[in-house]
C-alpha cells in the first residue's frame, strides 16, 4: 500500500453503489434545508478513520474522527446567496451517532463559494473532518443521522429539524513525508508514527464575518488535476512538486513528460533524493528546492518557486495571475502513555483560497483548499475487493491569520500552517535591474558585518512600478559577521523583487539557495536605502531565524539599484544553460542588430572580465553565444558588453 496519504474504504455490500469504476457509500436524497425552506438534491458521503501506522497495522483503528464529504451540482444553485457572478452559502451539518455524540455540530459554516454557474458542476468536492463521538477504538459506526443547511450568513447556533439516515464507510487514512522546522522544532515523517490527537470538529466562519474573493486554480474540472498513480508512503513532496508542474506546463504542447515520469525522476537520488517508504522521512525544503529547480533547468521549464512565504494576499494574487501554490502544514501529537511528542508535516497542492472578513471589515481568516492524491482500495465487509481506483481528495480547512487551524478550542495547536511554496513561470521582462553594493554594516548593538550583494537580471514590473525577476539571476551574495562568526554565500537566486523609490532610495528583497557556514540553506534577504542610510537583514527562509541585521556605516557601505527598460540599456543575461558535453550556452537580450562582447569571470564580488568572444542580436533583440571553455573552468558568470 502506497502513498504519503493511503485512504481504503470499506463499504457495506448493500450500500455500495458503483461509480465511475469505484464503490462510494453515498447517499442522494431530496430533503428540505432547515433555514432557508429551499429544496435541492446533495451527495452526501460519511466515513469514520481507521489511522494506520507504518508497519501495516493502526494507530487508531476505529477512531472518533469522522469525515464528511460533498458535492454540488447546478441543481444546488438556488441554496445559495448570489452576488454578481459569485454564489455564496455556509453549511452546517449535525450529526446523532450510535453510541457517541448526539445532536454534534460537526461542521459550523463551512463557506462554499462558487465563482460562477459552471462552477457547480465542475467545481472540486469539499471534504471534512469531524469528531464522531465515540470513545476510540470501540465502535465500529456503520450509520448516523444527520442535518444538513446551506445558509445565507453564518449560524450562532445550531440549526434544529429532522435528521436523515446514512450510512458510514471506513476510510484508513496514513499521511506525511514533509520535513523541516517550525519554532526550532524538528519534524519529519508521518502520521503512522503515532496514534491521532482527540478528534475535534470543523469550524468554518464565525458569526458576522463573510467569505469573499475566492481565488482558484486554472483546472476547469476536478478531474483534470493529473494523479501520480504510484506513489511511496512518504512522497508527498515530489507528487505535489510533480503536480505543480504538469500544472504550469500544461499549455506547453514540447513538454510531455507525465506527471507520473515527473514523479519518479523528482524522487530519485540526483533530485529531491526523497527518503521514502516505511519510516522513511521524507523530504526536506532544501531537497524540494534543489530538485525541482535541476528538473526546471534541465527541461528548460522557465519555473521559479519560492518557499516558506506567509503573506496570504500575496499567495492569492499569485494564484490569480497563474501561478501554483503547495500548502506546508505540522502536526504534532503527543503519547499520553510515553508522553513523547511525535512532530510529521505534510505538503500539499492548493487548488483555492478564500478570505474571511469579520465584521468590523478585517480580514479574520482564510479557508484554503487543497487536493490529495490518495489509492483507494474498496472492499465488502467479508474483505473481499470490489474495486481499485486512485483518485485525488479535496480537503478544506480555515487558518487564521496567526496561521492557526481554526478548530473549537483555540489552543490546540496539533495542526500548524508551516508556509506556501509559490511556483511561477518567468513572464515576459520589459527591464533590466542590476543591484549592487558592499562594506561594512553594524547591528543595533554595534556587531561588524561585510556584506557585498550584486545581482542582476531581467524583470516585469507592475503598475505600482515593483519589479519583480522574470528570468535567471547573474551574480550572488556573500556576507560574515564577525561576532557569530557566520559565513553566508548565496550564488542561485530564485527570487528578486522591488520598488524604486526615486533620488537613489530603493527597497528590495529576494530569496536564493545557499550556505551557511556550509550547511545548505535557503536564504531571503532584504535591502534598503532612503535618505543615504543603507540596511540589510538576511535570514533563514524556512524558520525566519536572523544570520545578520544591519545598517551600513557611513562611508564604507553603500547599494545602488539601477532600472533599465529592456532594448534602451546595456544586454542582460536571460539564460546559461551547460549542455550535456560540458558547454555552457548563453542566451542574452539587448538593443536588436547589436554586436557585443561576450566577457567572463570566476569571481563576481571582486570580478576581472575576460573577453572570450562576440555575440550579434537578431531582430527580437536575443543573441546565443556558446562557450567551449567552460569545462576548464569550476564557475563562470558572464556578461555582454559593447566594444
């Protein structure tokens, strides 16, 4: 049995009803929604969790967790609230289970926003957890009641009236394979290590607060979200990477690779190196990251991912200008026999965010959406096998904007957002930046840093006038503090952006793979000068921890950014490729039907350019220049310059 995420469910023979090639417990029903007098027919399906270990057995076999999933149809749009385009409504479900809870507000106003008409149809199943009530490990739930609304704004209490049988499947449920750290803990692995935390129900808004701007992926269907139909226990990390980029390249007739050949190359020991299978690890940010920029560059993909970002407006806005996102969560469980905590993360796609304003017009929250692929194995309840299908699960969850997963008990902390890894393809650049400068910076206390930063590539820049990197970045960052005695080199950027703020005053920022004292690190740094005074803060993308924070001395420290719209300046570098044979190809941009120089040199914080040949651009402004030496040398960085 595979995959960071195994779900196998067991049905009930008579209840099993045969779809698409998959026994679901399902039920359709004709039932009138309590609150709003409407009448709609919904797909309904209840399942209790069996938590599985690592080893073939459980953790929790016959848990109190229970799941709710649903699905809409065009048939379900008078139950919702419509405003424009946008149809809105919050569910409530309550549920009655035999020997557990009674009259158990299992899911509070859940929002569900649909963009438009087709949506309903179209749009992705919402599935949520929920606590049955029943003391673990005792009661295997073959039925409950429940109730169901769809409301116009979110309920202060729970919503009364008949309930309506169903019956439970049982979904066995093994999850994980993100590692990292969070508030200097560790965390690897998955969930089998463990058995569950006490099951709790899914809170959705408060009352007063509204879900507005629901912003989604470019899928049309929930079926065309690709499956990586083998997967590892443990392999969260390289099915999501896998999705993201059949997702950003799906519009790209040349690339063909499945998603499932992008999986298992993305795994293997020259990528992402994945530690997977039973007890294994999984992989860590700095393995995603080195992985899947060498299967960027190797295919010639134009994708730039960044990690760790918590700026939920600025996720949106990346999903609206097409960009695709992986949600990083933590999970920790504690023994209450042994008392050990047991810390696993988990990464996943997302396929929608929406934002929750409360009632005094702040944002309160977000509900983010994601999508699991998960083996599916249906058996009858003597263990004979029905059917095996693989499918992608949609999952549904609220974090506030402290980035904690709403749930009834605010200070229960067993689930934790970790961060966003934002993947983008390079868009078309209209300038050039260059950012550069050096010398010595002091901190608050007085502490002595070097830092020398010069970068430069091709960019797009917004209506606001913020740039953003369009393209590979030539050049690095090195800097040291001579108290901690810290070593920073930075030489791969994946992220350069910032704002010109006229008279020379500028602030800037970017993220790139490096080292720290020789340990591989990812690496953000931030970049400022307004009123003469230079700062700089560089810092551990994934924990946030500060390597240095300082302000440039006066007269032996100064930064320079300069913007230049791309054909009226000097060429910059969009691409050096190093070709199988040991060639490096230089693609460079500039003023169309130009000869340039092509120069080169090892060393870009003290650089001594060398003139190694010429390169002309053609009429659209590139020019292709291929360097034979570049075996004899460890590193070369280039540039083009007029005689």
């Amino acid at each position: 049995m595979k995959n960071q995420f195994t779900e196998i469910t067991l049905l009930r023979r008579l209840m099993a009803k045969v779809r698409g090639g998959a026994a679901q417990c399902t039920i359709w029903l004709l039932l009138l929604l309590i609150g709003n007098g409407r009448m709609s027919a919904i797909d309904i399906s209840f399942h209790q969790l069996d938590w599985l270990d690592n080893n073939g057995g459980f953790t929790s076999e016959k848990s109190d967790w229970g799941k709710v999933t649903l699905r809409f149809s065009s048939a379900d749009t008078n139950l919702f609230t419509q405003t424009g385009n946008s149809f809105v409504g919050y569910v409530n479900i309550v549920t009655t289970v035999p020997g557990g809870s009674t009259n158990n507000w299992a899911v509070m106003n859940a929002p569900v926003v649909f963009n438009n008409l087709s949506e309903f149809d179209n749009g992705y199943p919402k599935t949520l957890r929920f606590d049955l009530g029943v003391p673990r490990g005792s009661n295997r739930v073959a039925s409950l009641h429940y109730r169901v609304t769809i409301d116009d704004i979110p309920l202060g209490v729970a919503p009364f009236g008949p309930m309506t049988l169903s019956g439970v499947g049982i979904s066995r449920v093994l999850y994980g394979g993100f590692s990292g750290v969070m508030d200097g803990i560790i965390f690897s692995g998955n969930s089998g290590q463990t058995a569950p935390a006490p099951a709790f129900n899914a809170v959705g808004a408060f009352p007063g607060e509204s879900a507005i701007n629901k912003v989604a992926i470019g899928y049309t269907n929930f079926s065309d979200i690709p499956v990586v139909t083998n997967q590892d226990l443990n392999g969260c990390v390289p099915a999501s990477a896998a999705q993201s980029i059949k997702y950003l390249t799906r519009n790209n007739p040349a690339f063909t690779n499945t998603v499932q050949n992008i999986y298992d190359t993305l795994k293997g020991s020259n990528y992402m190196n994945s530690s997977l299978g039973t007890n294994g690890t999984g992989t860590g940010s700095v393995a995603y990251k080195q992985g899947k920029d060498k299967y960027v560059s190797t295919n010639g993909l134009g994708i730039t991912t960044i990690v760790a970002v918590t700026n939920f407006i600025k996720v949106a806005n990346a999903i609206s200008n097409g960009a695709d996102v992986e949600i990083a969560f933590r999970y920790s469980v504690t023994n209450s026999a042994s008392g050990k905590t047991n810390y696993s993360g988990h990464l996943a796609m997302v396929t929608s965010i929406t934002t929750l304003i409360g009632s005094n017009g702040i944002v309160s929250g977000y509900e983010v959406e994601w999508v699991d692929g998960e083996p599916v194995e249906f058996v009858d309840e003597e263990g004979n096998t029905i059917s095996n299908s693989f499918e992608n699960i949609s999952h549904s969850t609220i974090v506030d904007t402290n980035g904690v997963i709403r749930n009834p008990d605010t200070n229960y902390a067993s689930q934790r957002f970790v961060g966003f890894y934002v993947e983008t393809t390079n868009s078309a650049p209209d300038l050039s930046y260059n950012l550069n400068g050096a010398g010595k910076y002091l901190a608050s206390a007085g502490q002595a840093s070097i830092v020398r930063l010069a970068l430069n590539g091709s960019a797009s820049q917004d209506t606001a006038g913020n740039f953003s990197s369009s393209g590979p970045t030539a050049g690095g960052l090195t800097a040291f503090d001579f108290l901690t005695r810290t070593e920073i080199e930075v030489l791969s950027f994946s992220l350069v952006e910032g704002s010109s703020l006229g008279g020379g005053n500028f602030t800037a920022e970017g993220q790139g793979l490096g080292t720290v004292n020789g340990v591989p690190t990812i690496i953000n740094f931030e970049a400022s000068k307004a009123g003469g005074v230079v700062k700089v803060k560089i810092s551990d993308a994934e924990t946030g921890a500060i390597f240095l924070n300082g302000t440039g001395e006066p007269g032996r420290a100064d930064m320079q950014l300069t913007i230049t719209p791309i054909g009226s300046g000097p060429p910059i570098i969009q691409s050096v490729t190093t070709l199988s044979n040991g060639t490096v190809q230089v693609m460079a941009s500039g003023v169309p039907n130009t000869s340039y120089l092509v120069q080169a040199t090892t060393n870009m914080i003290n650089p001594s350019w060398a003139t190694i040949g010429t390169a002309t651009t053609v009429p659209n402004g590139l020019a292709l220049f291929s360097d034979l030496q570049a075996t004899n040398f460890p590193t070369r960085f280039y540039r083009l310059w007029l005689p």
